[in-house]
C-alpha cells in the first residue's frame, strides 16, 4: 500500500465522519437536556417503561447485552512442546 494514500473509511475506531459530528453538534445545540431529563423524569414516574428505560440508559449507561451461540466456533487450540 502507498504510504501516501490517504486512508477511507472506518480506519479508525470511534472516528466519526463529518455527518455523524454536524448532526451530533447540530442536537446538542438545539436540544434543552436538563429540561428533556426532567419530562423522562416524570414519565417514568408514571410508569412509562420506555422513558425509564432511556432515563436509566442516559444515566447510567447501556446494561451489558447477553450473546447467545448455538454453532462452533472454529477455535483450535494449538500447544507446542515443552
């Protein structure tokens, strides 16, 4: 590969492209947060699943998600001699 070629794509891990950042920045900028924790807030405590769901997520981050495999994986194991 040419060193001076310029990389595309999702070369880098957690890089956003210029679209994801103006839309991000364009939210952030328009979006009164406290005012819409609060509305979730009291959703919640209506029992409203989902705002409590997306409050919790906010807050307290994304619960670890359960993978379940039913196949092999192929992995072999391969030991030298000691």
């Amino acid at each position: 590969m040419d060193k001076n070629k310029r990389k595309r794509g999702s070369d880098r891990t957690g890089c956003q492209n210029k679209s994801t950042a103006l839309i991000k920045e364009l939210v952030q900028s328009n979006v009164d947060f406290p005012a819409l924790i609060r509305k979730l807030a009291i959703r919640a405590m209506k029992n409203d699943t989902q705002a409590a769901k997306i409050l919790f997520e906010y807050g307290f981050g994304k619960a670890p998600q359960q993978l379940d495999h039913t196949g092999s994986i192929g992995v072999k194991v391969i030991r030298d001699n000691i």
